[in-house]
C-alpha cells in the first residue's frame, strides 16, 4: 500500500512564555500570526496560504510535540498508520476539528522515537506573500525542514528512505564510511528531514525558508536592535553542504531556529547524494567557521505522543564529537 | 498506464553565429559552456549535475527543435508515447547516443503543435555549484520554465492538465472569464511551462533560475559593460504573477530569455491557482511597468519535428492585444 | 571674503494633504517624521543626527520655499551674503527660532532665480541609523543631493563653481561641446545640486539616500503593495551618469523625489569631470532604458523668497529635448 | 600655515612572493593590476582613476613602508614638513619620479613613531567603474582607511585632531574614560585613520570599500572556492561602531585586510563624536559575534622611513586586554 508524503508542514512545541515568543518570532523573525489563545500562538511565513506552520504551545517545560508531515490524500493516513503498526510503532489518531484548524491526524512515534504527525487537510488563509508593507525583521517565507539529533542515523536513515520514501541529497561519513548525518527530502530542495548522530531523538532545529541572504542579513541587524545578540548562535553563513545561507538562532526558551535559503533543486531522479568527510573545513560553514559547542551540544527534548512525557535518550552509536577541523 | 514527468530540463534552438551566442550566454548570463562542436555549443547552469540544459544549433533560420522534459524512467516514455499516439499526435523516437550525451528520447507534437521531447537519461557532469571562483556575469544556476505562445490557451491548458498530469500555480483570466494565459507546472514552483494567448505555437521565451536579485542587477551592468544594451527588452523588476523577480533578454538572434527567481513553493494539493484579471497592472509587473510591444508581438518558431519546417501558425482565439492597463 | 558650503541639508516644499504625504514619505518610503503641526511635516532620514532634512508644508499649490544648505561657521552667513548683495540678487535674513528647530538663515536667490538658503545650526536628534526595528520601506538614510532645471546651465555653472566654490564631477554636453547638463558637488560624492537644460527655474527631484539596491527593490515592492504603483515614473535602473543605482518617484502632489545609491568618491582634487555625450544611450540609464516624456516636461515651481509668488520661468537656451536616443 | 590633507589614498607594503600576493588581492579580492615589475605589483580599486592604491613591494620580511595621504596641494607639503620639523620628528623628502606613478612626496613619522607620506600627485588611468564585465571576487571599489596599534591612543588622537586637522567620528572608552581607540577622519565618511590601544606603532589593517554587503559575501564565496579559508579570519558580520559591514581577512604574508562597507555621512560640523563602552557586545560586533584572539595580537610592523628597520615596539599604556563581554 503506497502513500504520499509531501513536505514537512508544521511543528508543534512548547514555549514557557507566549509574548516572549510572539515578540521573538513576529516583531524579530517577521512571521506571520494568524491567531492565538491563552495557551497557544499560530504562526505562519509571509509565503504560506495555510493557517499555520508553527504551533507554540505554553507550558513549563521544554518539548516538541510533533513533526507534521503533509500528505497527498487522506487514504494516505490509512497506509501510513498500517505501516507503523506493522514495525510495531506507537500509532494514535487524533480526529478532525480537535486541533484548531486541522483535519484529521495521525500521529505515531518513528523508529528513532520522534513524535512525527500526518495530515492531508489544514485550513487555509490569506497568503500574504505580496503584501510587502506588512514584511518586517527576517522576513520568514515559510517552514523547509527540521534536523534532530539520533542515536543511529544509518537506522533512521533506512526507515526514512526504505519506508517512508524519502531521498537523499547528502551526507556526512566518517573516514570508515559510516553515516554521521544525512539530509532527506520529499520536496525536492535539499530536505524536510535531517539526522546529525547524537544523543537523542532531540529536535536541534527547525529550518525556516527566506527569499534572499539579505532578509538574514537584515534579520541579523533587527534582532540586534531589539536587544536579542544572545539569540544569535552561529552565522551568518554559507553552508559546504546544501550551500544555503543560514543563520541559527536560540528563541527565547533556548529552541533553536535555523534561517535558511539559496539551496537547489533535487528533483531529478539521477542526482547522487553528495558524500561529505566529517572533516572537511568547508563541510559546516563553507568559509571555514566553527560551529560552537553549543551548537552541538544542545537541543530540544521531544514529548511521548500517548504520555506526554520526554522520550527517553539514548547515547550516539558513533562518536560523539565536535568534529575535528585540522588545518 | 501512468507516467512521471520531472520538469522541463532542456531546450533544442537555433542560432545563426555561435561565437556571438558564446559571448552572449556564457560571457554575460554566465551559463557554463560544457562542450562544443563546429555546429553545436551545449550550456548548462552552475546548480545544474547534467550535461547541458540548453543546446544551441547552428542554421540559417530561427526555430526550436524540441522543448525537452525529463521524466522518471525509461517505461514513462513508453505510456507517453502510447498517449500521444491515442491522440493521433506526431510521435517519433531517437535512439540513445544519436544525441550527445541523450539516453533514449521520444520526441512528439502537442496539441498545439509544439515540439515536445521527453527523456529520462542524460550525461552528468560536474556541478559547479560551489565554484564560485568560476561565477560570472547573471550568475545563471538552472533552467526554470520556458513560456509560448498558443492559439487556444484553454485547449493547451486541458491537454497538459488533464492528460500530462501538469498542475495550475496562476492564470490570467478575460472579463468573461476565459483563460488568457496559465502557469503550470510539474516541479513545485509556479511553473515548468506557461502558455500565453496568440498567434502560435511559438516560443515566447526560455526562463533561467538564479538564485537572488542582485544576480539580475549585476547581469544588467555586465551586459552593459559589454555593449548588450539593445539586449534588455524589459526588466528588471517584480512580477505580480508568480513574484519572481525577472529582466527579459534577446539573444543576438532575437530569441527571448528571461532571467527569474524568488518565485514560492506550489508543492501542497489544496494550494488554489491564483486568478489574475487580464487589465490588473500589477500582472504583468507588480511595480505597475507595461511591457513594450515587442514582448507581446515577437517569438520564436518552433520546428515540425518530421519535417524540420517551422510549424504553422493559428491565429489566437481570443483577442491578442496588449493588456489596457487604465490607471 | 571667504565661505565653507558643507553640503545640501534640507528642502522645504508644499504638498496639499500632510496625511497623504505623511503616508507616502514615511510609510512607503520609511523616513522618520521627527514632529509635525497642522500645517508642517518635519522629516530625516534613519542615518541623521539633525531635526529634519525635508520640511513638508500644507498649501494650496505645489512650490518650493527653499533649498537649504549647511555652512561651516556663522561668519560664512555674512560672507554669502556679501557675495549676493554684491551680484544683485535677492537677499532675506530669517532670525533664530523663527523657524522650528533652525538658527539663523540667510535665504537668496540664485543666479537661476531658485530660492536658496544657507545656515549652520540645526537642532540634534536622535540618530536611528542602528535602529533597525524601526526601518520600513525604502529605509531612506539621508538626503544627497537635488536638480534643477534651468534655462542657462552654462550661466548656473559658472556662478556655482566660480562664486560657490562647487567642483563638476560630471557633464552631458551637446555635439557642439555646450553643456546640456552638469553635476556639481560641496561634499565628495557626485553631486549635491545638479542643473539640467530646461524651461526653469524648477524643482526636478529631491534624491534621497539609500544604503544599498535592495533597500530600492524593496522599495517598489512595498510601495506597490500601498497601491502606489501609480508614483513610480522610472527606474529602478542604473545611472551611467554617476553610476547610482535609482528609483524615481512622484509624491502623491506630483513632487518628484530619487531614490539613489552607488555613487563614488570625488574628494580628489585632480579628478577630471565626466564628459558624456547627450545622445549616449547609456547615459541616463545605464542599461539602455530611456526616461518617459514626463520625466523631462515635469517639474516643481519655486516660490520667491519675498513674495511666495512662483518664480517665472525663463525658456531654456539650449534646444529643450527628450535625448534622441539611436540605436 | 595651515594645509589641506584629503584623504588616505596608498599603502606601501612588503610581501615575500608577488605572486601569490597576486592570487589574493587580483582573482580573490577583485583588486585591478595596473602594472607589475619584479619587485612591485600596483593595485587599485575598481572605482579609482588613479594609478594605485596599494604597492607591495617584495621583501624577505613583513613591514610597511608608508601610509600615504593625499593633500590638495604641493605647498601643503611645505607646511606639513615645518610642522613635523617643528615638532623633532623624522622628515624624508623624496623627488618626484623617484616613485612609478608618483609626485613628490614627503615621509615622515608620526608621534607613534608610524610612517607617513603626503603627495598631491599620481599618475591617473583609465577608471573601471563600469567596466562590470571585469568586476570579480569581492569587487573592492577603493581603499576607504587604515587602523594602527599605538600604545598611546590619546597621544595620537591628540596629534592628529590638534595638529593634522582630522575630526573623530567615534571612540571606545574605559570605564574610567580614557580613550581605548578612536576613529578619525578628513573625507568624511566615518574614517581615514583609527587608532587602536596596543603594542605599537603596528598596522592592524588597511579597509578596503565596497559597494554592498552582497560583494562581501560573494568574496567569502570565491574566496572558499579558491581554497582560501584560512584567509576569513573575522566576519562577515556588522559593527556596532561606525555601523559597516565587514569581512577581515588575512592576506598570504598574514597582513590584514578588512572589506567594508555602509558607514555614513560626517560632514556636518556639529556632529557630535559617538562613545562606546570598551565593554559593550554591540561595540565590535554588532549581532555580539567576539573577535578572536589573533585580531586582538597580530599585526604588522612599520619600517623606519630612514633606515628601513622595523620600528621599535612600546606596550600600550592603558591595559591591553580583549574586551571582557559579559552577557
């Protein structure tokens, strides 16, 4: 039974303090809020016509919710939650109208124990990609991707590519050929889903999609100005793999946010994954910059879809390390 | 018996000097040169991981070979071709390597009489993504689109849509509701291929991918630099439809290219095509520019495929005239 | 008896409706109004320390009060208007405070009959140059420079350069080796006042500067999303002359304003100025684009700096024409 | 007597291999060569009509040999050698002709013990502003400004605002208000000159212009593809003081180059020097990015204008420590 995956759409995820975020993700990043309540913030990029694809949640602990994932039709649900239940993953459906502005999910926990989610129906709104005058700080178009750190990525590799029909554009090895990270896509730019070896399943960033290096640039000098230079953990910079332009960011609860843009497209059936040494100076940042230790170090816990509960770590099966730039 | 076309990848034209269209695309737009013969000069982008996206052919006369889409594998082009024979539509098959650097092509008619090829295999080469040392001129990373002229825009429409599986990102509508032109696409962006009102088939023009505005600034003063000011027809500015930002070129033989990016992604089912009135002078160029005569007027015509003759013309069903922008 | 003319500081102009101006001025264009009455708009762009650099004030009819520049001393006051006295032209003393936020003005007319003005004491501000939360549309930095039409450029020259102490950076002359057009400069950059061939004395546009081309797309796209498609005359484009990046546009009373960035440094004192020829296409715009008729026939009256009567006009000396542009 | 020094317009430098010095500051950095012998290469902007702006002279050992300003006249020179004679320090003269390309010119050294030169003649050549077919790598337009080590900055900030008539458009200060650096200038952007707390007299950098943020990240780019990111030593990023955009690089003798761009405007002579705390995050980097150590310890000597000896090093007065930023 076959399925359709379209895109990573949305992430559902905790945040202790609701006007903290919305001053952080609207009045800096320059997303769009399409509605909130006392306990929840919708957000959604300058480019998107669907409600959301950021769901802030209040809460007094860290902790992502779900990865959602778009599919093509509904009966895709169907043959998604028969192949979870067939490896024998957790798999729970949450009906239509329960979440604000969704249809029907299914959400299930995937061979690295991330919460991921599908759906096939959002409500939609009015895109405002052209509405210029409302454009502010970073200019956020819309969601590209997540990366999380897991203990075996050749593991949730094969789940990814061999089951859920993902591809791959590149990837990291370490001199004995082993996977140490690995960029997935279903769209076809560089990814929806990354995997860098690490204790985990923990989320290490969500990817959101800007038109131009110059929004990041600008978002850079507009998060300064408000006072937000310790929320700036890495870049600006070029990406070696992907050759994005990026910029990571801490929100105000410490969940990071990567700005991202200038990949390529991966739609041909004949491209070949790109191999990257661990090594390679160029690998992370192409002009040579380290990342911090935090960088990776740090990440977010993601939450049990029945309990509630941060999913239990395991330790890296390869070495976890900075890796080590000889020059 | 179903198929999967990726996205257009390559166009098949004539040129009358290729050292002057040498000079042109890789000197000024910047295109990398992969390889020549005395009548042959095959060009690709800096993204691009295949031999060429663009062949240039030496004649005495104008005219399009063939508009060349990449499809999944090779069986696609056996349903293809059993389509298009259904239909009583001109159908031929051009053996692998009869063609530098082509598997197997399957080279048709439309329904509007436009020279189609459909081909899953193509020679890979060194993709010069990261070579920015080797970066000139507009900087051009891909072929993006390519844009005609047809009598009946609704009867192109129809068959792409419904019997090629192509999708509708925007269109341009009459007051009375008839479609005057659509954007339609198989990768997720606004479009592979548009089809605009008029005297047709004919090429109106090949659109090139690059990856910010300041590439298309730039590509203007080289231009200049180099003397190619008769060059620039129209642009640069922002499109209404599809957002991108564009600058149309005539190459030293009159055939139109257009630079163009910062369009959105289109990847979601639900995602409603854009409906533009034909008089809204924000369409064209968002900023409120008329296009010049000669970019409603001029095109390229496109060669039979058995005959090597140019393809008749029809005149347009509706109305051809150049949008009344009453401000 | 010497002076020191530091540079173009400050325009003071009527519009009809300060709402409508406040919305064009510094919505769209993202000046900071630094206060306003009933009957006056003071305005500065983000990089100024002083109070304003363009007073806008309600009237019933277009025209300019004055164009002001900043000098280094007060005696330079008493030595310029000496040097007026001494020609015969129109002299005004405007006491301190009588004008908000100004000291002492000495206010003329010049050679050409334009109304100018000449102080040394502005009120301080806060500079919002690092204020980047604050920018908006086409982040307006400072004013540069304005143009003139006048019907004896020749005549305007040599009393700039001669009697003012300005340097030519560049020139458009005729065939026959008149000048049709000169850009003259006190700080070193291209220009601070430029005179162009035409029925004057008028107002042709106030130039406003921008950090950077981005900030001019940007512009346009937030200024078309306003609805003020209809402002934008010409442009963008690059300038052959001077080699600025530029916009131009028309307030909402018809005023014409340049967005402009990209010049270069003239402070040298052996830098030859610029010939270029009034039939070169690559003059006006470097890209080959020519300028609407509007362009050339359209321009702001002054007003007399006794009676506030429009200054009259004078028909231009040199043959008054659109440059006939071959090609 | 009084006199009039324009701006800083050449360096004269050693390298010990001229041809990988042409790699870096020709094909990497986009500098122009005007000319080469065996023991010279002449670099200059792409904006400049002069012959050069930097010399590097080929020497087994590092050092420059003068920081040259330009003065408007040749009696400037008169004066300029009665003031350093009046005061005991060292005085050169040397004869028009002696130098490719150059007048005569005076070499002095300064109260740190820095080597000097005014001239008010070069050789001019063909500008290449517009010559964008050849622009390349990070496009340096001009040299904009030097930045020295001395061990005193209030002793030379005195000499040069007091004796030389430059004016100070920023400074660090201590907690105690002593003066840490200072930022001093004579074209009137906001530097010529800049004096940093530190063993010395030393050259820190020389900061070339550009004209947009975009060529900085184009430079780091190219410079990567070339395999020079061992060259990137600080940024890109935004200062806090004087508000450009940056890049410091290290060239293959490890002399250090900084591309900058979008400071403002000084002119006015009211506008009120800007104090940094030493200790502000924003101060450096304005996004908080720190500077590493080797940009707070490494520089190069200067070479005594008499014997071609490096100059002896003093220890800077005030305490010479990295900025402590504490967050």
């Amino acid at each position: 039974m076959s399925f359709n995956i379209i895109r990573v759409a949305r992430v559902i995820m905790n945040v202790t303090d609701l006007d903290k975020a919305r001053d952080f993700y609207v009045n800096a990043l320059g997303m769009v809020e399409t509605e909130a309540d006392d306990t929840h913030l919708y957000l959604r990029g300058l480019e998107e016509h669907v409600h959301h694809c950021l769901v802030l949640k209040k809460a007094e602990q860290p902790g992502v919710h779900a990865i959602g994932y778009k599919v093509y039709k509904e009966r895709d649900l169907e043959a998604l939650a028969a192949l979870f239940e067939e490896k024998g993953l957790p798999v729970k459906w949450i009906e239509a109208g329960s979440q604000r502005a969704m249809g029907k999910i299914l959400r299930v926990q995937d061979i690295s124990g991330i919460p991921l989610e599908f759906f096939y129906e959002m409500e939609t709104v009015e895109r405002y990609l052209q509405r210029y005058d409302l454009y502010r700080g970073a200019r956020i178009q819309r969601i590209d991707h997540v990366n999380c750190f897991v203990p075996d990525v050749q593991k949730a590799y094969d789940f990814y590519v061999n089951e859920l029909g993902f591809r791959c554009s590149e990837y990291t090895a370490t001199d004995d050929d082993q996977i140490w990270a690995a960029w997935l896509y279903r769209k076809p730019n560089v990814h929806d889903q990354a995997f860098m070896n690490g204790a985990g399943p923990r989320l290490h960033h969500i990817g959101l999609w800007v038109s131009d290096p110059m929004s990041i640039i600008h978002g850079c000098d507009v998060l300064a100005s408000m006072g937000y230079t310790q929320a700036i953990e890495r870049g600006p910079g070029r990406h070696g793999l992907s050759n994005a332009f990026f910029l990571y960011l801490r929100d105000p609860d410490g969940n990071r946010i990567e700005i991202y843009t200038g990949d390529y497209l991966t739609s041909d059936p004949d491209f070949k994954p790109i191999r990257w040494s661990l090594n390679d100076p160029r690998r992370q940042t192409f002009w040579g910059h380290q990342a911090p230790d935090s960088w990776f170090n740090e990440a977010t816990p993601f939450l049990d879809i029945h309990t509630g509960e941060p999913v239990r770590l395991s330790e890296a099966v390869l070495e976890k390390h900075k890796p080590d730039i000889l020059v």
